[in-house]
C-alpha cells in the first residue's frame, strides 16, 4: 500500500509539472515580429471587408448585340429567336420577371 501510494504521488506531481509549464508561449518571437503579424492580418481583414474587386462572370453584364456588317454573313434565323426569346436576368443574374 505504501508503494501505491509514492506511485500515486509521483505521478501527481508529473502532472502537476506538466500543466504547469509554459507550452504556447514562444520565447524567440520579438516585438518586431509580432507587429509585422498584426499588420499583415489587418491588411488581409481590410481587404475582406472592402470585398472583391471583380465581379464573377455571371454576374457581368452582357456583351452587346452586334448588328452584321454589310460584309459579313447574318446569324440564322434560330440563333436570333433563340436569343430573343431568352428572358431579361436581373443585377444577380436571375429572369426578371
């Protein structure tokens, strides 16, 4: 029993050790380190809140219809009622009803 009981206490105080040190911390970082961090975080953060600069390409605006030159060959006649019969998309690229 006495033998259990210096295992027991051993092994509490391993623990206690354990939990006692210092893990996270990085003692090799300086100052200049870590505003250098928080600067390259607040630029990332600036630049999520300010969106994204393009839009995607559904939501692009149409090219605009061009009308045949006297040269050239005119669509056919599918293609042109085919394209008139696509339904007006709204700014989300939706049928606008």
């Amino acid at each position: 029993m006495q033998e259990d009981l210096e295992e027991m206490f051993e092994d509490m105080n391993e623990i206690t050790e354990s939990l006692g040190r210092n893990v996270g911390q990085q003692e090799f970082l300086d100052d200049a380190d870590l505003e250098a961090e928080l600067a390259c975080l607040e630029d990332e953060l600036d630049l999520e809140e300010s969106g994204p600069t393009e839009l995607p390409s559904y939501l692009m605006p149409e090219a605009p219809k061009v009308e045949p030159v006297a040269g050239e060959a005119a669509p056919a006649q599918a293609e042109v009622a085919q394209a008139e019969a696509a339904p007006e998309l709204d700014a989300y690229g939706l049928p606008s009803k």
